[in-house]
C-alpha cells in the first residue's frame, strides 16, 4: 500500500495495491447530506476526496473494474 499518496489517478494507473472504498463513496453521495470525516491523521481522508474529484469530474477510466 502506498504511504503519502494522495492521488487516486496516481494510484489506480500506477503500481500500487489500492483497497476498493467506491461502494461506500457510492452510498454518501445516494445519501446526500453534511458529513464530517472524523478519521485519525494517515488515514486516507485526502485519498478519499480525490476520489470523490475524480468521480465527480467524469474520469471514469479511473474506476473501470472497481
């Protein structure tokens, strides 16, 4: 697993394991409302919100086979 990546582009077409979160992104945005992402530091919040720019600027190559 990458440690200081936090880019979900540099993940998904780099070399790298990445653990598949998009099930869960997919129910907070079907359950629309203010979340606050309360996690420890290191722990992927900036990882997490890439991933949600990505998806939300259409860059859907990046989430083929997910």
């Amino acid at each position: 697993l990458p440690i200081g990546v936090q880019s979900f582009e540099k993940i998904r077409t780099g070399d790298y394991y990445y653990v598949d979160k998009t099930p869960y992104i997919h129910r907070l945005i079907e359950q629309a409302g203010y979340y606050f992402l309360s996690r420890p530091r290191r722990f992927g919040k900036s990882l997490l919100l890439d991933t949600l720019h990505q998806l939300f600027e259409a860059k859907e190559p990046l989430f083929r086979g997910l």
